[in-house]
C-alpha cells in the first residue's frame, strides 16, 4: 500500500491510494504530539486550520503531523477511524481502487463559530463536516439565542462568547 499526497477536487491537498486497498485493511496511522484539550485551545485560539484529533471523550488530543492529516473529510466516506489503545487508524470500509482518494468522516465537535462547510460533492452530503450529533446541538443553541428576538440583536457581538462557554461546557 502507498499513499501519496495530490491536490484534491474535496479540499486542497488530499491523500490518494497508487495500490489497490482492501476493506478492513489500516490504510494510516494519526500520528503527531499528543496535547490535553487547553493547550491545544491555548495553541490553536485564532488559527484557521487545525489537524487536530481528538482521542477518548475529547480531553486529549494528537497534533497531526503525518500523511494521514491530509486526508480530507467525505460524506460518503471509504474509511473510518478507530482509537485502539490510544492510537488512532484510519481503516478502509469498502474496497478502495488504485487512485482514489481517501476519505473518511470527519464528525467534527467543537468548532466555535467555523460552519465547517463540506464540499465532499457525495450524493448524501449533509453540508457541514460536523457530527450528526454536534449539527444537532448547535442547532439548538441558534434557536436559544434566536430568542427572544430582541436580544438577538443586541447579544450579536456576544456570540462568540456564547460559542466558547458552551463549548468548555461540554468538556
Ligand atoms: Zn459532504
């Protein structure tokens, strides 16, 4: 198995199979310095782009720093990622062709005030690289501060304040 990393259709760079993968098989390791979740926040506060994993229930995370963090996000993914004693795989769940690019489901939490917009172009693509369940709880944290109307207006510049408090919440 190689891996190769070409400009995607998906999202900048993408990570690309040149052999034939079979299904079950470990196509990568999420390898990179392992941070507790306030350092990472301490680190990474204004920056755009993160490649950060969380592990367990989120309250550390790795600092990706391998192929396998270029591997862009589908809706309709070929992998999936599995912790196994702390280490993260990236495993294929259907058998994938020479030259395909390799994708796996995001499921992202925790992402402030970023719409995390996906462009998988997958026929089921939900539109966002967030989790079914975080898609679910932000949603609901829009209609809390949607009303009542008033305050909608006024609490505008406060957002990202409420974004953040709810978010330290959960952890
Ligand atoms: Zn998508």
């Amino acid at each position: 198995m190689a891996l190769i990393i070409c400009s995607s259709a998906i999202h900048a760079a993408g990570c690309y199979t040149t052999t034939p993968i079979c299904k079950g098989a470990r196509v990568a390791e999420y390898t990179g310095p392992r941070l507790s979740k306030s350092e990472a926040d301490a680190c990474y506060e204004n920056a755009p782009i993160t490649y950060l994993f969380g592990l367990g229930r989120g309250e550390m995370v790795i600092d990706g720093h391998c192929m396998a963090m270029f591997i862009n996000h589908s809706c309709d993914p070929n992998c999936e990622t599995s912790e196994v004693r702390g280490r993260i795989w990236i495993k294929a769940i259907k058998n994938i062709p020479a030259g395909e690019e390799i994708t796996y489901d995001y499921c992202l939490y925790d992402g402030g005030d970023d719409e995390a917009v996906c462009n998988c172009g997958a026929k089921k693509c939900r539109g966002t690289m967030y989790s079914k369940e975080e898609v679910r709880r932000r949603k609901a944290v829009q209609k809390k501060a949607a009303q009542p109307p008033l305050k909608k207006a006024a609490k505008k510049r406060g957002k990202r304040e409420t974004g953040k408090s709810v978010k330290t919440a959960k952890a």
